[in-house]
C-alpha cells in the first residue's frame, strides 16, 4: 500500500517545477537518512527548519482537540513533556509573501489542515500560515501539494530570510506612495535561496510599507524595512516622479528590542535587490555565528554603527557580480495593478446595528472610491477549514481572489464593491466570520505561549480568550478612544505577540508563591503601534496570570476618565508615571489564595515540560551542510541501484563524492557553482597536492576514487560498476568527514581555550 507521500509526488510531481521537485525529495530522503542514524541530529533540525517544520511542545500527550497523540513507530522514548520531532507531531509553517492569497491556496490550507492537522490554520503576526500537530513523516506530502499551487516553506524558519512582509492595503491605501507588492514579490524570488544568504548565523527578516505614518508593514521592529518614498527624478528625467525607498536597517524585537536606524533615506527602487544581497553578504561575513544570543542582525548593526555599517554595505556592493535579475525581477513592478470584479457602489447608510458597528470596525474605503477593503477578525488568528472553503467561495464571488493575511493575524478582503457590503456580511455571518471590532481593543494579538511553544512560560492563548471574553461584549459600548487601543500577549520575553509596540502589552513570566511557581505577565506599557512601529514600550511590573484581566479593567476605565484632549494611551501612561501605574495595581500583585494553574489548564502551573526553542536552530556550518547533501545523493544512489537503475547510481556516487569535494573546498573559497571540473580541479590543489585530505593509515587513496570517477563521469555503468563506485563513494565521503574533523579541531580548541 503506498504512503501518503508516494501517492502524492506521483500524483503532483509532473505538474511542479523540476528544481522544486528535486527540493521536496531531498528532504524526503533526509528524512529517511535521519529516521536511520545516517543524518546527525542538529543538522537534520536546521534542514528541517529552513523549510518550515518544527518540533513543538506538547503538555501530556494530548491535541487540543482531546484526541491523543500518535506516537511514530521509531520513536525512541513515549510522547512526554518536551517532544522531538520523532515523538510526536510537529508544525509546518507555510510563506505568504506579502500576505497574499488565492482561493485555491485558501483551500488547499483547508484540506492539509483537515488531512494532517487539527482542522485550524493559524495566521501569525508575520502573514505567515501555521499548522499544527503535522507529523513529520507527513510534511513532504504537504509540501508538493502546497506547491502545486504555487506555495512554498523553504525559509520559513531557521537561519535565513523569513518571509517577507507587505502591508495587507497596499495598492488600495489612499496614504501610500505606491504599491509596495510587486517589489516586496521581487525582493521574495530575488532572495529565496540565494547563496548570499545561506550562512547567517540568525534569521533575518524584511518588510514593506507605502507609508510612513501607519503601522501595516511595522517596517521599524524588522531587520530591513522599505518604506516607499517619491521625488523628483534627477537628470535626463529631472521633474519627472521617481520611486524609491527610505531603508531602514538593524530593528529587532525579543527580549531587548532595537529600533532600525535609517541607513538612506531613498534607494531608487532599481537598487533594492544589489542592495539587499550586499546587506546579506555583510551579515554573512561578519555577524555572529558562535554564541547564538548576539547572532541577530541587530547586533552587528548596533555595534558597527550605522556609517561603518554603510561603508561596508557600499563596499560590498562594489564587489556584486551583476545580476539580470536585479532589473529583470523589479521592471515589471511599474505596470502591476489589481481590478476589482464588480463595479463601485456606495457605502450602505442603513441596516441593523451589528450590521452598522461591522461596516464601523471592518470595513475601510479605498483609494479608488465605491470599493473597500474588509477585515475579516480571527480569533487569536485562528480558521476552521471550513471557514477557509467559505472564503474562498466569497472571494470568488465578490473580488478576483484578492485576499490577504496581516500582521494583526487576520485576513483581508480587497476590492470589494459597496453595492455587495449588505449581501457579504449576510455571506459572512454563517461561517462566523462577521465578528466586528477587527484592529481594536477586542481584537488581540496573541502567540502561541505554552499551547505549543517549547519556550512558552505563560499561557497568553488562555490569557487572551479569558479577555476575549471579557472585552467582545461590551465592546460596541466603549468609549472611541478605548476601542481603539491595541492589546497583544506574548508567552514569553521573545515577542513574538509584538507586545513592545503595543498600547497594553503582556510577555510571560514566572514567580515563586508560597513555595508553588505561579504564572504571571510583566505588563509593558508605551508602545507606539503607528509610524511602522514608532515606540517600544517599557515593562512596568509583574502580575499574576489570573490578575490581568483586572489590570485590563482599571486602566482603560482611568484612561478613559482622565485622559486629556488628543491624549495617546501611551503619552497618558507616562504622563502618570511608573509609581502611579504600580500604585494602582499594588493589591493585584499577590496571586489568589491556593490557585496555581494558568488560564485554559486546570493543572497546577509547572515549567518542567519547556524545552529549547527552535525558531532559529543551530548555527551549522556550509561544510556540514555540503557533506550531507553527499550523504543525500550517496543515499539516492542506493536507491536508484535496488530499482535497477544502474546509470543513475553511478551518476549520484560520482556526484555525491564532488559534492564532497565541495564542501571542503567551500571551506577555502565560499560559496562557489555547482562545476565539477573545477570542484574536482580546486580540491586536488588545495586538498591532495598538499596532502590536507591524506588519511594517517592509507594516505590519498579515497581522493584517487574522486577522480578516477571524475574522469569517466558519463560512460556506460552496469550494476556491478555501479555498485563498486557506490562504495567507493561511501569511503570517500567518510574521508571528507575525517579531513574536516582535523581541519578544525584547532580552531575549536583555540575557541574552548
């Protein structure tokens, strides 16, 4: 009986394109060489990792749904506590760039998260989609058949280029300078996979915005944001309008947040793509890579300073290669537009009042008048499959398949007509998905804390539907300026809930009670979510868990009674001053008598199940990876032998042995073309000739094999052929782990000592 994989490429491969067919295979015999002990742990994590697939906690073996857990059959130890990804189901992270989405991605989101999930896709505050408990084995079925309609999850997470942001009403804002999504898109294909960017030491994120004043693409929290700008060209073109961007460099979030620093303040936009690969080539060559705590881009911005900064990033760009892709990938942006479906029509001005506070909160005109863009709230951005077959018929209906995610882990509706308000919020209520009050007080921001998270401390899931609950009712009834303030919730100091930029901001923590660890949240005020992430706020103190929703209450009720004319939350909390705020919540400091647990679990609170975080992996070096493609193809080859294929295993042992080759000569050169006659060429100068690869025992033997292969590459190999260069490639790529084991033992001892 064939697995769901095999069913899948068969069905799938013909139609995907061969580089990333051969992408997906590759991982699927990682996964295989990994399963058997052929693949060493920390670099199958970060291979994983750099397309998407995490491990996750899990708190006793159970989903969220109740169901429990099923343990792979080559697990090594029961699914307890912190999991591998071999004991239990992981999460598949997927890349939207920009946010956007079709109808028929929508649905396949849908039938993967039915198939192999829990039924839910969550939206993240980066307008990525997740979906949890996916079992390992299962990812490269997901893979093909996310890619069969044009997604990928290469790079969604490890130590590489995130995916890249895009406000979700670019293109439709009234406010911007012009559409940033063809050049966000550009940016995307430009940097995916590209061998400037394979050696960070940490993930590096971008982000677009057509404005300045707004927070939609929060370009100033990023480690390199665009923001658009247009002036007056220059030259032969002089008065005609030019476009460019104010680049921003160095932004960061976590424990201790950066704010970017401006590196120009316009960068044609013909300029981005070189200018990004030279930034890339920077942090490559210079960033961190040993001690993983200082390895963000943020820090090297930070400790350079901005102008040397600059010099080396203009320096570097004088080294640049020049690239078709640099105009062959921006020159269309200019002609890009999307079209609505359905002519204009006006804002309805009667209905019911759900109906009249919906078109309130949810729904904002765009630049072209008569057609609006509408939110579409998730609960802690959260969708049912059904909910996503239901909006892919709605977006097909109404608009040209012209949906998007957003960092506030909600979906958009773009270019829908006013005439069809009335008729699409009577579409939406059945799929409950007309919930009003999208962006505001109500609508909150969570990560996903301890429901999953190995670093979560508190549960800011649970924390956020306890005020979910509080706060949705009575939100219609709130005064304007109290609906409108932004609450987000991290599960731990790492913000990923982004609570630095928010009007009232939670990250978790634990304190010690009468003997009991007790969840708590430091509470952050200050934060200023407009102008891109304007402001970081300040942790003010720390409150039990069960206590915050109380702390909500009695500062958006003073806010509210003693805010003074065109008072920001943030300017009114450092108007009362840090011993006021404290003074204030002083008798919610102590935990409740006897109550031990978090919100949404009844167990007494407990940090024992938290674990190593995964969202960058390890630092692993090009070497290592090199040597594991070799044991890849070498594995391949094997394969290609027990099916008969003769030809092809003599071709994947040859290769494997230049992959090899590779990556010791890599060590030397750095990235260097996949050419094996100058691979072999550059190894027997700088490997053989000086007896580097020279194994104690039997000297150059395994290199003669390398190039014994290289030298009848393409003739005609029977089975037994076939079999004996397998095995001398076996040999040879063990050798190649031997010469790089001696090779840098100096250098780590040096780094011990």
């Amino acid at each position: 009986m064939k697995s769901h994989n095999e069913i899948w490429k068969q069905r799938l491969e013909p139609q995907l394109p061969p580089a990333l067919a051969q992408e997906i295979d590759v991982f699927e015999s990682e996964i295989n060489l990994r399963k058997t002990g052929k693949l060493d742990e920390k670099l199958f994590a970060e291979t994983r990792l750099r397309r998407g697939v995490y491990g996750q906690r899990y708190d006793n073996g159970q989903r969220h749904d109740g169901r429990a857990l099923q343990v792979l059959p080559y697990a090594d130890k029961p699914s307890k506590g912190v999991s591998t990804v071999w004991d239990a189901p992981g999460m598949q992270r997927i890349k939207f760039p920009g946010g956007g989405m079709d109808a028929a991605q929508l649905e396949t989101i849908a039938d993967l998260a039915e198939e192999y999930s829990d039924g839910i896709g969550h939206v993240t505050t980066r307008q990525d989609f997740q979906l949890h408990y996916v079992h390992i084995e299962d990812t490269p079925a997901v893979m093909r058949r996310l890619a069969a309609v044009g997604i990928t999850t290469r790079e969604a997470c490890g130590n590489g280029v995130r995916n890249i942001t895009a406000c979700p009403y670019a293109g439709v804002c009234a406010d911007e300078s012009f559409d940033v999504t063809p050049y966000a898109q550009a940016l995307f294909r430009f940097l995916l996979g590209h061998p400037d960017c394979q050696e960070f030491g940490r993930k590096f994120k971008p982000a677009f915005s057509g404005c300045g004043q707004h927070a939609c693409g929060l370009v100033k929290l990023h480690d390199l944001g665009f923001v658009a700008r247009v002036r007056p060209a220059l030259g032969s073109h002089a008065g005609e309008p030019q476009r460019g961007f104010e680049v921003w460099v160095g932004g960061g979030l976590g424990a201790v947040p950066y704010q970017a620093k401006l590196y120009s303040d316009f960068v044609p936009v013909e300029e981005i793509l070189p200018l990004s690969q030279a930034i890339g080539r920077v942090f490559a060559r210079l960033g961190e890579k040993k001690n993983r705590n200082r390895a963000r881009f943020k820090f090297l911005v930070q400790d350079l300073g901005i102008e040397k900064f600059r010099e080396l990033v203009q320096a570097e760009l004088t080294q640049l290669t020049p690239d078709p892709r640099w105009t062959d990938f921006v020159a269309p942006a200019a002609d890009f537009a999307e079209a609505p479906l359905r002519p204009a029509g006006p804002l309805p001005v009667t209905g019911s009042p759900e109906f009249l506070e919906w078109l309130r909160t949810n729904v904002r005109p765009q630049k072209l008048p008569g057609h609006f863009t509408v939110t579409l709230k998730l609960p802690l951005g959260d969708i049912t499959a059904p909910q996503l077959r239901a909006l892919a018929d709605l977006a097909r209906r109404f608009t040209r398949e012209t949906v998007r995610t957003t960092v506030e882990q909600n979906l958009v509706l773009r270019w829908v007509s006013g005439a069809d308000l009335s008729e699409l919020y009577a579409a939406l209520g059945p799929a409950h998905l007309a919930e009003a009050g999208a962006g505001g007080l109500g609508d909150i921001v969570s990560c996903p804390g301890t429901d999953t998270c190995k670093l979560g401390i508190s549960a800011s899931r649970g924390l956020a539907r306890e005020l979910r609950s509080r706060l949705q009712p009575s939100m219609a009834s709130q005064p304007a300026e109290v609906r409108q303030l932004h609450l987000k919730i991290s599960g731990c100091f790492n913000s990923c809930g982004q609570h630095h930029i928010s009007d009232l901001g939670f990250y978790g923590v634990s304190r010690k009670s009468g003997g009991y660890a007790v969840p708590h949240f430091q509470l952050v005020l200050g934060g200023e979510w407009e102008h891109n992430a304007g402001a970081y706020g300040a942790a003010v103190m720390a409150l039990p868990s069960k206590h915050v929703p109380a702390a909500v209450e009695r500062l958006t009720a003073r806010f509210h009674a003693e805010r003074q004319p065109a008072e920001s939350f943030a300017e009114f909390t450092r108007r009362l001053g840090r011993a006021e705020l404290k003074k204030m919540l002083e008798d919610l400091v102590q935990p409740p008598p006897g109550d031990f647990s978090d919100w949404g679990d009844p167990r007494v609170y407990s940090l024992d199940d938290m674990g190593t975080g995964e969202c960058a992996g390890e630092m692993v070096s090009a070497v290592e990876f090199e040597l594991a493609a070799a044991e890849r193809e070498a594995f391949e080859a094997h394969l290609a032998l027990e099916a008969g294929d003769a030809a092809g295993a003599a071709r994947r042992a040859y290769l494997a042995m230049v992959r090899a080759a590779k990556a010791l000569v890599r060590r030397e050169l750095g990235p260097l073309p996949d050419d094996p006659a100058r691979i072999v060429s550059e190894f027997r100068a700088r490997y053989y000739d000086t007896r580097k690869f020279f194994d104690p025992f039997v000297g150059g033997k395994f290199a003669q094999y390398l190039f014994a292969a290289h030298a009848r590459a393409g003739a005609a190999s029977d089975a037994e052929a076939a079999r004996l260069q397998l095995d001398e490639a076996e040999l040879f790529i063990d050798a190649a782990h031997s010469c790089y084991t001696r090779i840098s033992a100096p250098a780590a001892a040096a780094t011990v000592a």
